[in-house]
C-alpha cells in the first residue's frame, strides 16, 4: 500500500521490503542502521506506538535509490549481513573462546540478539564491524589478552547487553527531535525505580510510558526467555544508570521548557520527526586502541 506521507509517495514496511527483496528481519536492521531511510507515519494512538517513534514508512525515492545501486539487492543484504560469535570466531580466524572474550570485553557491539527457550541471550553482530575490527585489531587477534582485558574480563564485566543498548538507543534518538520522545527513549532503559527517582511526576512518567518505543523484537516462549529479553533492555551497571539518569534528567529539563502542556495534554500529537544527527551513547572500554570512551558527565 502506498501513502503520500508529507508530500511524498511511501510505502509499508511489509512492501518496502519486498520491493527490496530483504527478509523482515534484513529490513528491520537496515532501517535501525540507517542503511533504509524512514519517515513517520503519523500518530496512531497505539502504546508505543505515538508520534515519529511509532510506525514508520519509506519513500518511494529511497526505495528506487537503492535499487539503482550496483549488485542490488547483494551489495545491500551484505551491508545488513549478521554473524553468530562462533561465525565471528571464524570470520577473524581465532577460535571461539577468543571471540566471546573479545565481545564480552567490549570490542565488538552486537546489533541484534535472540533469546532461546532456556533463557539464553545469542548475540547477533554485523560481518562487516567484525571483518573491519580483525584488520584494524590484529595484535588482539592472537598472542596474550591485555592485561586490562583480563583484569576487566576477571572481574565479570560484560558489555554486550550495554553496547546493545547504547546503539539503539542512539538508532532511535535519531529518529525524532520530540522532546518528550526523547525523554523516553532514555526512560527506556532505565529500570523503574530510578526512573521515578528522575521523573517524579506520575502524569510525566505515564506519558513515558505511553511514548515507550519499541526497543526490540524478539519472541519470548518462556518466563526464563522473558526474564533474560528484559534483563537485555535494562540498565545495570552503576555508570550506565548514573549516565542515563543524567541525560533524562535534562531531556525532562528541554521537554517541560518546550511543551509544559503535553504532560496535562497526553493525546496530544506528538511532533513530526525531523531526523538529525544524535549524541553517540556507544560506549567502549578505555583499554581499546579506538579513540571512543564514555561520554563527558560534565
């Protein structure tokens, strides 16, 4: 079905994917990554669901745009191209436990995962980031792990849920300059009692929650999958929760400034998006050779 969506022609997911000859889940990441430019849809007054954060469509010129590429639909399925930590191990040539250590060190950052029926998280990364960081990393790729490596592995660190986070949490800060859409994608991650420590106001935070977007879609058979799905999308480490506790605190700030009215209003349609470049959550331990750390909390 197409739609003209702010003067332009746009289609459904469902037929932008198939005019891509993407599979639902190549679609989904691509859009996530940028690699298929969306616009809002619209508010459809679903949980969840409001404003640029909801439902989501794609031009009709973007569609074309990647069909005119070279080696269409290859080249862009390869772009979308994910691989388990054992395909991973592989891709770099180092064995499997060499490949989970670096992951759970942080030096890779997953963009998807699946949680099987025991409750086990599979984590799901692009071939492209692992072939790029084996060629950039080639001192990790074999020898003795970094001593901080170590010392941080030892002590039961592990990134991989914070590194997933910290992506799409920047995917979906890009997708709206709504300042109460903002709020709540940081409230997102949050768990619940520091996110009422933040936002004390009961009507601010059901609006939060009206404003959730969609973090992931991943299907939970079971209460231990269930538990482990929800465990992903939470915060947990002290400075990640200190860092997402800071940067709601002035997203609430912006958000009371620019629309004091939406809190007493909360059907009120949420602004279109304006997609623009957002602050980098992608955190990265300081023992990697890359120049990305932690934010500044000044």
């Amino acid at each position: 079905m197409t739609v003209v969506c702010d003067g332009q022609q746009t289609f459904t997911a469902g037929r932008a994917a198939r005019e891509l000859e993407l599979r639902t889940g190549e679609f989904e990441l691509a859009t996530q990554l940028g690699e298929v430019r969306t616009v809002a849809a619209g508010t459809d007054g679903r949980p969840g669901g409001a404003g640029s954060l909801g439902r989501r469509r794609v031009p009709a010129e973007e569609i074309a745009r990647l069909r005119a590429e070279p080696d269409f639909p290859d080249a862009l399925r390869e772009r979308v191209r994910t691989v388990s930590t054992t395909e991973a191990a592989a891709l770099m040539g180092i064995g499997p436990g060499r490949a989970v250590r670096l992951t759970r060190a942080g030096c890779l950052g997953p963009v998807r995962f699946y949680v099987n029926r025991f409750g086990a998280v599979v984590w799901l990364y692009l071939a492209a980031e692992v072939a790029g960081f084996a060629e950039r990393e080639p001192d990790l790729m074999r020898g003795n792990t970094p001593a901080a490596m170590r010392v941080m592995l030892d002590s039961g660190q592990d990134w991989r849920a914070r590194q997933w986070r910290s992506r799409r949490v920047t995917q979906l800060m890009g997708q709206t300059d709504d300042p109460w859409e903002t709020a709540a994608v940081i409230a997102a991650v949050l768990p619940p009692e520091e996110l009422a420590s933040v936002a004390e106001n009961p009507l601010e935070r059901s609006l939060l929650r009206r404003l959730r977007p969609t973090m992931a879609s991943v299907i939970t058979a079971t209460p231990a999958a269930r538990e482990s799905f929800e465990r992903v999308l939470t915060a947990e480490d002290f400075d990640e929760v200190l860092w997402y506790r800071v940067h709601l605190s002035r997203c609430l700030e912006r958000a009371r400034r620019e629309e004091p009215g939406r809190v007493r209003t909360p059907a009120a349609a949420s602004a279109a998006a304006r997609p623009g470049q957002s602050p980098s959550f992608l955190n990265s331990p300081s023992w990697t050779t890359e120049t990305s750390s932690l934010p500044s909390r000044s």
